[in-house]
C-alpha cells in the first residue's frame, strides 16, 4: 500500500520546485480574485490582503487530471481500489479526523501547547489564510470538473465523509495541508520535518479514505505549495506572519526567530 502512495513523492518533489519557480517567473499566471464582503465586518474575506487581489492561475501551473477513459485514468481508479482493500481502522479514523480544515489537527507534532483556545491571532490567521487560498483552488476545480472516485465506480466504497459530487481536481484537503504545512513550518522551522510528514499524512487519508484519487492528491500538494508562494511574497501576509509566529512560539515556550 505505502508503495502507492509514496511511488511518486521523488517525482513530485522536482515538480513542486520546478512549478515554484514558473510561478516566481510567470508572472502573467494569476487570475482576480472575486470579493467576498462580510456584511457585517466589510472585510473582503476571500482576500484578506494575503493574495493582494490576485492568486495563481492553477490551470496554467498544474498538469491537467487524466483523462476520462485513459489507460491514467484507469490507473488512478486502480490505485484508489487497492487501497481501499488494505486500508486500516486507523487510518481511516485520522483521515476522517482530517476532514474538518484546521491548523490545529498539526497539534500532535507541534506540541501541546498548540491549542485555539491559548491562539487567537494564530487561530485567525490560519483561518484567512485558508479561506484566501480556496479561491484559486475554487477556480481549477470547477475548470478541470473531474467526477470524484465514488462517483465513477461503484466498486469505491468511501471510509470517510464524502464530498458529494464536487469536483475532485486537485484536492483540497491535500492543498489545504501543503498550504498550512509550509506556513507552519516557517513558524516553528524545528518541527518542519514532522510537520510536513504530518502534511502528507492529512493528503494521503483522502486517497485512503476513498474520495480523491492519488493524481487529486499529487495535484493539492503542488496547488498547496504554489499558493503558499505568493502569500510569502505579500506584505501584508507576512506582517500577520510575524504576529502568529510570536504568539505560537511564546504558547509552545520555545524561543523568539531571529
């Protein structure tokens, strides 16, 4: 099974790098952003600053899905079937603990101190982070319209809660996880092997869980990293950077960066 899941991760790793690097260059691979105001607040909560506006173009940065009856396409729903077979009560019970998006599901490698309730700036940020990031997200999913596993085959049978008939391209708990991970990682850089293990884990449940393909997943690591890209580059980001970093590192008693 770890097979599976890990035959490509050499792969993935130079394309993440080389897909960062056509992001620093390519300039012209970034598409609005539509506002989304809290009524109440008059905060542009699909922005929130951290994209300035804009975000990357996805369709242009990542490989397209396979396509629909292609020897790939059959090799993804292969791969989804074999897990499914070898998947364990463990797995599937961390994978469905995943669903639910929040940096603090990394508590069990960051340290106990990791909490909502003792990081409200930190708490805050993770949630505008997401929110600004599952704009560009929104746009390939609904450009690619890739059908979900289960909604393919009825072989499939999901161990986790499902997501309807949602596109499945890239996946979003995979983008969610890299996004987050490279982030947090950057806050406390002595957990970063741990947390991005943890990172992969989160993506991985989601192919073990029956309800993204391994490709989806792949794709969500690459989205994740790129749109963790262009908020390191914003000012406005990195100034609520330093502000969390603060707070997570004074929580987890570990001292200020440098």
């Amino acid at each position: 099974m770890l097979s599976v899941l890990t035959r490509n991760r050499h792969a993935f790793a130079s394309a993440t790098l080389l897909l960062c690097a056509l992001h620093a260059v390519h300039v012209g691979a970034t598409t609005p952003v539509a506002p989304e105001v809290n009524a109440t607040t008059g905060v542009d909560v699909a922005n929130v600053g951290y994209l300035a506006a804009t975000a990357p173009d996805l369709t242009a940065l990542v490989a397209p899905p396979p396509a629909p009856g292609s020897i790939a396409q059959a090799d993804d729903m292969r791969q989804v079937l074999v897990l499914q077979r070898s998947r364990t009560a463990a797995q599937l019970a961390l994978a469905d603990g995943d669903t639910r998006k929040s940096v603090f599901r990394f508590a069990d490698v960051v340290g106990a101190g990791f909490r909502a309730d003792r990081l409200p700036f930190t708490e805050m940020f993770f949630t505008r982070l997401a929110k600004a990031g599952a704009a560009p997200l929104k746009v390939a999913k609904d450009y690619w319209k890739r059908p979900r596993p289960y909604n393919v085959s009825t072989e499939v049978h999901p161990g986790i809660v499902t997501e309807g008939t949602s596109p499945s391209y890239p996946s979003g708990h995979a983008t969610f996880a890299y996004l987050t991970a490279v982030v947090l990682a950057e806050m406390v850089p002595e957990k970063r092997t741990e947390i991005f293990s943890r990172a992969e884990a989160y993506a991985q449940g989601r192919a073990l869980g029956g309800v993204h393909y391994v490709s989806d997943v792949e794709a969500g690591k690459i989205s994740g990293t790129v749109i963790a890209s262009a908020m390191l580059a914003n000012p406005s980001f990195r100034d609520d950077l330093v502000k969390a970093t603060r707070e997570t590192r004074e929580a987890l008693g570990l001292p200020p960066l440098r």
